[in-house]
C-alpha cells in the first residue's frame, strides 16, 4: 500500500478526531462556565485539565497533519528531481550502462543485499535519509540504521565519502592532486 492511499484516510480522521474533540471540549466548557451548580469544586478542575488535554491534542494532530503534508511535498520534489536528472545525463547511454555496471559489481563486492542496494542508489544519488524514508514508506531511524550498515559494509565514513568513492575515478587527475580516498 503505497504513501498516497493512505493520505485520505489520515486526512478524514484528522477530520473526525478534531470534530469529536471540539464537541467534547464544547460540552466541558458549558459546564465548566454554565450556571449547573457543581457541588465539588474538584469537577472544575478536573474539567479544566480535560480541557487542556482537549486542546493540546489538537495542537498534536495539527503539527502531524502539518508534517504529512510536508513530507507529501518533499517526496513529490523527490520524484520531480529523479525525472529530471534522468533527463541531464552526462555521459552516453553505454557509459551510463557499463557505470551502473560497476556500481553493482561494488555492491555485491561488499554485500549489499537488495534493500541495501536500493538505498545505496538513492544515496548516491543525492537523496537525505527523509527522502529515502518517505519514498520507501519505512522510518526514518530504519534508514538511518541502513545506511550506517551501508558505509560499515563499504568501509566509507559517511554520505560523502560513499558517493566519493564512485565518482573520484570519474574525475581527471590534477597535477600535484592525491587521492583523499583509500582504494
């Protein structure tokens, strides 16, 4: 099920949550303020804390529908940006296929397993571990555990140096220029 089947669903319990919560909170605060004549003065108080708990829950569900919606447009940015660089590619077809090539011969060289692999490529292809997240519909921490487990595998220090193993050799060398990468 993807992202996107999901969203109205959330969108239509956002909506009933928030109704059945106003209803609640107007009910409280009629008798909070109506003239009902409480008997004890603790049945005001503890419809003042529901009160509060009434309205920071909608607080919650308004920074979680903030969130959602968010994330909808930074993968929808995502999805933009991966159609665009498959449209300013700089190197010819066969080279592009005989570097993809060389890529996965890396990966299955330092056993990437699939899921590996699928996130190697979108590291190296610039995405932030949010992106991934969202694009693969997982958890952030599950990423971030994945790409740890990739630059472990890889025995690269990070993003950077990940994506500076692969694109280094494609680079000219410069005069008096050393290698930073440990091959």
């Amino acid at each position: 099920m993807s992202f996107h089947s999901l969203l109205p669903k959330r969108s239509k319990f956002f909506l009933i949550y928030a109704f059945v919560i106003m209803v609640w909170m107007s009910l409280e605060l009629i008798e909070f303020f109506g003239k009902v004549h409480l008997t004890d003065s603790i049945s005001k108080l503890t419809g003042f804390v529901e009160i509060c708990i009434g309205f920071s829950s909608l607080v919650i569900v308004y920074l979680v529908f903030r969130e959602s919606k968010s994330l909808r447009k930074e993968i929808f940015e995502s999805k933009l940006l991966i159609e665009k660089l498959n449209h300013k590619n700089l190197l010819s077809k066969s080279d592009r296929e005989e570097f993809w090539k060389g890529v996965q011969k890396q990966y299955e060289g330092w056993g990437f397993s699939e899921t590996e692999s699928e996130i190697a490529t979108y590291v190296l292809r610039g995405f932030s571990n949010q992106q991934i997240a969202g694009i693969r519909g997982t958890s952030l921490r599950t990423v971030e555990t994945q790409t740890y487990t990739i630059y472990q595998k890889s025995g690269t220090k990070g993003k950077l140096d990940f994506i500076a193993y692969f694109i280094l050799p494609l680079l000219p060398e410069e005069e008096g220029s050393r290698s930073f990468h440990a091959n």
